[in-house]
C-alpha cells in the first residue's frame, strides 16, 4: 500500500517538531523558535473564532485543523514557565504526547480533503457489476440560452414542482417579465398531475393570477400530451390589463365569464358608426353549438354604459349576436309613411316600419307562397299606435287594389278620416256583426263565382288578372270589447272563428285588434292559431313588458327571446342615489313609445320596430289610390238577395239575428221581443230564415249543440 505523500509530510513534521517543543524553551527561552510556535497558536486561535462564527458548514472540521498550532503553543509556554524539565520531564512527555496524537490524526492531511476524496494508500476498489445510472432530473447543458438557463435554477431551486423539467423559456416581445415556459415530466411517460398556478408563480414571485397553464399541442420535432404543459407568466401584461385593457380584454374579463352577462362568448369585433350615433359590439359564442344567455343589464355594466333599454338592444341569430349601444333613444325617431314606401310589390310585400338598427321592416298584403290571402292580429293598449298601423295597412292594402272594411265599438276621429278612403266603416258592435256576417256570405258567394276563363269557379288567388273578385280585409278594431258585447258579442266571436278558418281560401282576410289574444278576451285557440300561422303578429305596447311579452309569446310557435317595449323612453342621467341624497326630482325627459312594437316575423323571431307614422292631421289620400276599391256588382247583388247589403247603421231588423216569437208568446216588458237562438239561428237573411224549424234542426256539432241548448233556455 502506499502513503499519500500529504500524510508522510505532515508526520515527519510532527517528528521534527516534537523535540523542538521540548527542547528550546528550556535551553534556549529567548530563541526565536518560542515566538514563532507562539504566534502560530495565536493564528489558530483566530481560526477557531471565524470558523464558530462561520455559518458555512463543516466548522468542526476547521477547528480540528487549526489545533495542532494551538496545542503546539500550550506546550511551549508550559515548558517555558516550569523549572527545567517539569516534574516527571512532563515537557518532554506532552512533547512527546503532541507528536503522538497529530501522527495518528492527522488534522491537515486528512480534513482538508473535501468529500472525503480516497486517500492513495486506500486499497484499490474491486470491479462491481455495472449499475444502471439513475437518470437526474436535470438534464445535462443543451445549448440552451441564458434565460432558459436562469430559469432552470430558479426551477430546480424551487424543487422541481410536480416533478417536472423547464424545456425552454421565451420572453415575451416588447416585455420585461413576461414569458412562456415550456415544462415536461421528469419521468418519460409520466403525466403531469399536480402543477398549480400558485406552484408555478411561486419560484417568479408573481401572483398566481398572473399565471396561465395550457396544454401544449403537437408540432412537428416536440411531442405534446398530458406529459407536456405550458405555463404563461405574464405580470406586465396583466397589470396593462388592469388598468388599459383593450375591447377583446374586457369582453373576455368582464362580460364572458361564468358570472358575466354572456358566459362563454368572445367578441368578434367593436364598430363605431358616428352618422348615426351607435356602437356594435358583435360576439358569437365560444361552442358553437351553445345558445347565447344574455343578460343586457350585465352586460351593459361590464361593458361601462348605462342600463338603459331605450339606447341598449341585442339580437340573437344561432350562436352569435350583435349588442347594439345607442346614444340617443333610437325608436323615438319617427319615419313618415310615403305611397313609395306602402306599395306592395310582386309579392305582396311592403314596408311598415323600421328595427333599432336602420333595416326595414316587411308585413304581406296576401300569402305569396299559400296563394292565399292573409290574416292580421294587432294587439296594443289605447294610444299605443294600433290606428296608426291601421292607416298604413289599410294603405298598402288599398294600393294593391284589395277592399277594406273597417268596424270598431265606438267612433273617433282616426278611425272615421278612414272611412273616406276605405269601402265601409261603423262604430259599433251591431255594425261589426253585420259585416262580418256579410264576409261569411261572401265565402259562399265566391265559391260558386265562375272565373272568365273557363266558367269554373276557383279558389282565390294573389295576383291572378283572371280572378272575378278583389281580396277582401275585414277590420275588427277592439275586438275583445265587441265579443263581450251582450247582445251581439256571441255572434262576433261566432262569425269572426268561422272567418279565420274559411275567410283565405276566398280572398278574405280577418284583422282583429284588441288588447289581449287569450281566449277568455274573446280569442279562441282556433282563431289565435290560424291568425297566427296566416299572419305577422304585431305587438304593440300592452300596459307592461311583461304583458307586452307575454302577448307576443301567445302569438308564437316557440318561446323565443321578446323585446322590451317600456311605457316611455327616457336616457339616463347622472346618480339616482345623488339625486336622492341631494333631494333632487328624477329628469323628466321620457319620450312616448308610441308606435313601438313587436311583430313577429314567419321564422318565429320577435323584431322591435317603430312604424311608419302617417299623420292624420294632413291629407292622407297622398298614401291612398284615387278610387276607392269596392266589391263587384255580382257580390253586392248576392249579398242583397241575402238580406245583408243595406246601411249597416240602421237599427236591429226584425229576425235579423234571432227569430221574432210567434204571437202567443211573450214579449219583454219595454216591448221588444226576446232573444231567442244564436249563432245560425241569427242568419235567416243570409242562409234562409229558419224560423222554428231550427229547433228541429239535426245536431251535428258541440256548437250546434250549445245554440240549442241557449235557444231552449232563452239564453
């Protein structure tokens, strides 16, 4: 075995210097040797006050080193104080002692070998079986730059989180701290599981909200899956974020998360149309295949503008919509109805009105698509607008050359100015009746009128020049009232249910108008479904929004979002809350909602609309023809024979609606007769009069069977 050369120097060292110790400090105490031994052991001392005030580890050790020196000068100052060699030639024996215990220990030689490194004299070690290395979890130098770098030691610093391996970091352009670190699992073939915001943010010092963890995908030389993450570290962004975000970060902040006002969308883009004063926000959602849930007032407050329904609106088409942000009422601005604008084209279409976004609006004269003509159902509470849209209706009607009837409970001066350009019009429920039994003959009428061409009758249709008759449109203006009226309202509701059902195969169309379409108010499901499916629903303001709603999904196939139609439109100005505290009045500045409706398009989709307005305090035959359209001298004489062509304003004709009783029976006490039957039995000019007989009248249906039993009972 051989000695390390280190340990044979420090023992031959001991050696020498062993008898030194002895010797001169008493033969010679003056000699120089005495102060050299003694400001070694000084030098030691010191090494031993720094190495136990070091906090490096291995202190013990460095005072074990510097021991020989301290020890050497005790014994020198001990030989040097007693007399001669000490008693029992103790100089020589802790001399001898001295060299003894530094020979065997070996302070310098051996403690300042770090880790222990083997000495050479070790014997050599026997060859084991090759062990397989474990891999490390840092991966050796790859040439990667000095920011990966920096990072892969804060990483492995901080323990290596989730035991994973930083592959590569990239600082963001234009950044200072801002980076994507790409990590990986330590262990090929391991997921990731168990890495959190908070771990990764933790080793930057940033907060866990400015981290953001990914999935990596596959691109071509790097793998991806569960073993691969990405983790974007983005403080500087973030704090921009917070205080200039721009439109996409704000949607994505403020209004699409779970508790935003449209969870799960992303902006597509923000337009601003200065000439007309608006701001479209439009968005589609993330899944394609979710419906957007939208809540304008969270919206509005996400996106900083005022809750205000009057400049705010939204439209819903599939997964994307348009939030359209006004800064005037856009619905207070009117639109003069013009004969350009209520002329019907090929097929029947005109405008009547405008959306809060510029389009216009297009109701039908006749079904283009049904051969067919139309139905109408206009819904509204007083001075919503409904005689408005009765003007222009009646106006396009007119301009296509169809006829118009016009019936409403009382008389005023809207409905009477167009009386002048429309074939007939009354104020009453006896004259609704009257004109609707008149429309119900047509039907039959018009059912055996042979066409020119080939002497055959036919069913009506649109646009065809060889059709003998024109459309007729039956106004019924306060319907509900006039079906509740108690002499007549049986035979309106009667008449007008059999009209709906009959009335379009023959060119006649049925308008009723009312504040209610529900079937105690006089609408019964068979009418409300076939005006519905044979119409474009018009839903004027109904007292309420959600009135307003409520009518407008009665008229609809499906529950579709309806637009909220206030009692007035009015901006918001400053603080109600300051206001309140300051003791000020809310601003008076609302605007009628007059003409505002909802009309409900042959898709099933509600559209907010303003009609065109048509001033009844000017001329309004600039939107009416020249001649007025009337019934051909073949109907007017049919409905003659019938008994039902007269002045509809005259008073009750005998046997006009019910039978008058034969002259043993008894009469009512102001001596008019009383009633007797109803619904048929009141149409003897029409059909034949019936008299008695219709009591022995064969019972087909339940409504024949309620007519019997109301006449037996005199009801």
């Amino acid at each position: 075995m051989t000695t390390p050369r280190s340990v044979a120097l420090e023992r031959l060292a001991y050696t020498l210097a062993a008898p030194v110790l002895a010797v001169a400090p008493n033969l010679y105490p003056d000699s120089p040797v005495n102060q050299v031994v003694q400001l070694a052991g000084a030098a030691g001392i010191g090494g031993w006050v720094l190495a136990a005030k070091s906090d490096e580890p291995g202190a013990g050790r460095k005072i074990l080193r510097w021991s020989p020196l301290v020890l050497a000068a005790a014994i020198d100052i001990a030989a040097k104080t007693t007399t001669g060699w000490g008693p029992y030639g103790m100089d020589g024996l802790l001399a001898a002692g001295w060299a003894a215990a530094g020979y065997l220990v070996m302070p310098f030689s051996r403690h300042t070998r770090r880790r222990h490194r083997p000495a050479l004299a070790a014997p050599a070690p026997q060859p084991a079986p090759a062990a397989v290395p474990k891999e490390s979890a840092a991966v050796p130098d790859d040439g990667a730059d000095l920011l990966t770098r920096e990072v892969r030691m804060m990483w492995e610093n901080a323990g290596m989180p989730a035991r994973t391996h930083v592959v590569k970091a990239t600082r963001h352009p234009g950044q200072r701290h801002d980076m994507t670190v790409l990590l990986r699992a330590s262990e090929t073939g391991r997921p990731i599981t168990g890495l959190s915001e908070a771990a990764v943010a933790a080793p930057f010092g940033v907060p866990s909200s400015d981290v953001v963890l990914a999935e990596v995908a596959v691109q071509p030389g790097r793998q991806g899956g569960p073993g691969w993450l990405e983790a974007r570290i983005t403080p500087d962004a973030n704090q921009r974020r917070r205080t200039k975000p721009t439109d996409a970060e704000r949607w994505t902040d403020r209004v699409a998360g779970p508790k935003g006002g449209a969870p799960g969308s992303e902006l597509v883009h923000k337009t601003r149309d200065d000439e007309r004063g608006v701001t479209f926000y439009r968005a589609k959602m993330a899944d394609s295949t979710e419906t957007p849930r939208i809540d304008l007032a969270k919206v509005c407050r996400g996106l900083g503008m005022p809750e205000d329904d009057s400049c705010v609106f939204v439209l819903i088409d599939g997964n994307e919509f348009l939030i359209s942000a006004f800064d005037e009422p856009p619905l207070s601005q009117i639109f003069p109805a013009t004969r350009e604008l209520l002329t019907p084209d090929a097929k029947g279409m005109y405008v009547c009105g405008y959306t809060i976004t510029g389009q216009p609006v297009k109701n039908m004269v006749f079904q283009h698509d049904k051969n067919a003509a139309r139905h109408g159902l206009i819904l509204g509470v007083s001075r919503s607008g409904k005689t408005q849209f009765f003007a222009i209706d009646m106006a396009a009607m007119s301009l296509a050359g169809q006829v118009v009837w016009l019936s409403t409970v009382r008389k005023d001066e809207k409905t009477t100015v167009l009386g002048r350009y429309i074939d007939r019009q009354g104020s009453n429920a006896l004259w609704m009746a009257r004109s609707l039994r008149a429309a119900q003959a047509l039907c039959e009428i018009r059912a055996e009128m042979p066409w020119p061409h080939d002497g055959q009758p036919h069913d009506y249709k649109p646009g065809d020049p060889r059709c003998p008759y024109r459309q007729l449109n039956v106004f019924a203006d306060e319907f509900m009232t006039a079906g509740q009226d108690a002499e007549f309202g049986e035979f309106i509701q009667t008449d007008g249910d059999d009209l709906t059902v009959t009335g379009l195969k023959y060119g006649i169309g049925f308008n009723p108008a009312g504040q209610s379409p529900f079937a105690h108010n006089g609408f019964s499901t068979e009418m409300k479904d076939n005006l519905r499916q044979n119409s474009r629903p018009t839903i004027f303001n109904m007292g309420s929004p959600g009135a307003t709603r409520k009518a407008a999904e009665g008229t609809m196939e499906n529950p579709y979002d309806v637009p909220t139609i206030p009692a007035r439109y009015s901006r918001t100005e400053g603080s109600a809350i300051e206001r309140a505290m300051r003791g000020e009045a809310d601003p008076e500045n609302g605007v009628s909602t007059g003409g505002v409706a909802v009309i409900v398009l042959d898709n099933g989709r509600a559209v907010l609309m303003r009609s065109l307005f048509a001033d009844f305090d000017t001329d309004l035959s600039e939107l009416f023809p020249d001649e007025v359209n009337r019934l051909t001298d073949h109907e007017i004489s049919e409905l003659t024979k019938r008994g039902l062509w007269f002045d509809w304003n005259e008073p009750v004709r005998p046997g006009e609606f019910w039978p008058e009783p034969r002259s043993d029976e008894d009469e009512d006490g102001d001596g008019k007769p009383r009633r007797r039957g109803g619904g048929d039995g009141g149409r003897g000019g029409s059909r034949g009069s019936k008299g008695d007989s219709s009591r022995s009248e064969k019972v087909a249906s339940p409504r024949q069977a309620l007519e019997a039993i109301k006449s037996l009972t005199d009801a």
